[in-house]
C-alpha cells in the first residue's frame, strides 16, 4: 500500500511548493513535458509488446471499453444539458479513466488478495492502458485546442502524440522485446507516477473558479458511483465468476487516473479543474472503493 501515501505526499508537495511560492506553476509544465515525451512512450513500449488475453479472461478486457463508452456519452450529455463550454468537458471526459494500477494495484491486494491482482492486471493492460494511450489521446486531439478542430487537425495532432505513436509501435512488434530493451524503458518509465503527482499538486486549488464546482461533483459521480453500479449490472447479465464479478466493479470504481491528468494539463485543457479531479477523485476514491468493496463481500 506504499503507493498510495506516496501519490498523496507528491501531490501534497507539489500543492506546498506552489503555496508557498517555492516553485512556479512552469514545472508543472516541463514535468509534465518529460512524462509525456519520455515516462509514458517507455512505459508504453515496456508493456504492450507481446501481450496475450485468455478468452476466459475477456469480460476483464471488454468491461473498461464498455464503460468508458457509457460515461463519455452520459459526460457529453451533461456538458449539452449544463452548458459547459468545451475544455470543461474535455477535462471530465479524461477523469473517466480509471486509476487501475497505480492505485487499482494495492487496493486490490489489500481488499481482495494477492490472486485477484492478476486479474486486475487484465483489466488495466488491456482496457485502461490501451484506452489512455487511444481514447485519452483522441480526447486531447478534439478538446485540447482553443477552437473547434476540424478531422484533419484533430488527426494530425493524433498521430504527433508521442504515447500514441508509442502505441502503434508496440501494436505492430511481434512479439515482446527483449528483457534488457525491456528493463530500460521500464527504467525510464519509472519517475512518472511521482512526477504527475508533484505537477498536479502545483495546479490543486482548493478553491476552484467560478462554475467548475458542478462539473467537478458531475465527473466524481459519474466515475465513482456510476461507472462501478453500470459494471455491476452488466456483469449480472453476463456473469463471470465471483473473483472477477469483484475485481472488475472495484477496478470501474477506481478515482480518475493520474496520468490523464497530466496529459489534460499539459495540453491546458482546464489544468485546475483536470487537478481537482485527480486530487478529490483520489480522497473521495479511496473511501467508495472501500465501500464497494464491503457491498460485494
């Protein structure tokens, strides 16, 4: 459970620096530059690579798509219904993944075991992580500009995204890299979690502008209650067994992912709000997992 303070002291860190005027909100910034041109392809490239899924496996793979396709369009609908202007929307639209591993991992040992991690693992590598490094860069592409992006400008900024073209490389591998290859990008994808904490403590208000309250409540509901409460009713349709019934509501109910909010705020997609999202989301997250968790047995 070592993550966890861990991701709390970074962010508490980041919020202290810029609070007491030890650092400027420009690192944010240039760390978050390094994350996503160096921390993210390498862990892209040190896990994609030669990943294979067991068909009794697949509802763990399915669930986060189905999910994430479900709340997008209940957030575009909000953003339609409350009048939020673009970036706004955007900014929940990334908060609707999941901090499956960095967060998910721990949790799921300290709540479930050591066995079901394997299981969560399915569920990130292949539903959250290839949905950050697809659904999160589309987000980004389409929201991430100051005016409406036209196809070919949301595509060209797709295919310049540096996790993205790390994701086809991965795709078009054989099979996986060699373990040295491995254990270097593995290596430099290490500082990333402390590095996105520490810039998202340097946007956190606690405070936040005028009209971001109500997205802000929107987005934490739709992640923390809803998205777990729809996984539950598909999986009563579709039922697995009883280990992956639990480990695929707890990992929906995951707080948004940090490294999402990164990429929001290194885009200027409503940096305080991304952060807010992230820093909320992980206190709130922390406690409705845990309550999720009792509510399954």
């Amino acid at each position: 459970m070592i993550e966890i303070p861990a991701m709390l002291v970074a962010v508490a860190g980041g919020w202290l620096c810029r609070r007491r005027q030890w650092l400027s909100v420009r690192w944010a910034d240039r760390l978050n530059r390094a994350v996503l041109w160096i921390c993210l392809p390498a862990l892209v490239l040190a896990r994609v690579p030669g990943l294979e899924l067991r068909a009794e496996l697949l509802v763990l793979a399915v669930m986060p798509w189905l999910l994430t396709g479900i709340a997008a369009t209940a957030v575009l609908a909000s953003g339609r219904l409350l009048g939020w202007p673009r970036p706004v929307t955007g900014a929940v639209l990334l908060a609707m993944l999941g901090n499956t591993s960095f967060l998910g991992f721990p949790l799921i040992d300290t709540l479930l075991g050591p066995q079901a991690v394997q299981l969560a693992a399915v569920y990130d590598q292949f539903g959250t992580f290839l949905l950050l490094s697809s659904y999160g860069v589309l987000v980004l592409a389409i929201y991430g500009g100051q005016s409406r992006p036209t196809f070919a400008g949301a595509f060209n900024r797709l295919v310049r995204f540096p996790p993205f073209l790390a994701l086809l490389l991965a795709l078009l591998l054989p099979g996986p890299l060699p373990p040295t290859l491995r254990s270097v990008f593995e290596l430099l994808a290490m500082p990333l979690l402390p590095m996105v904490a520490f810039a998202l403590g340097l946007h956190l208000r606690l405070r936040l502008p005028e009209g971001r309250r109500g997205p802000l409540g929107v987005g934490l509901a739709i992640k923390l209650l809803a998205m777990p409460a729809i996984a539950t009713a598909l999986l009563m349709a579709w039922p697995p067994g009883p280990d992956v019934f639990r480990v695929a509501v707890l990992e929906a109910a995951m707080p948004p992912m940090f490294t999402a909010g990164a990429m929001a705020v290194a885009a200027r997609l409503e940096p305080e709000l991304s952060s807010a999202l992230v820093g909320y989301g992980l206190f709130a997250g922390v406690a409705t997992v845990c309550v999720w968790a009792w509510w399954l047995g």
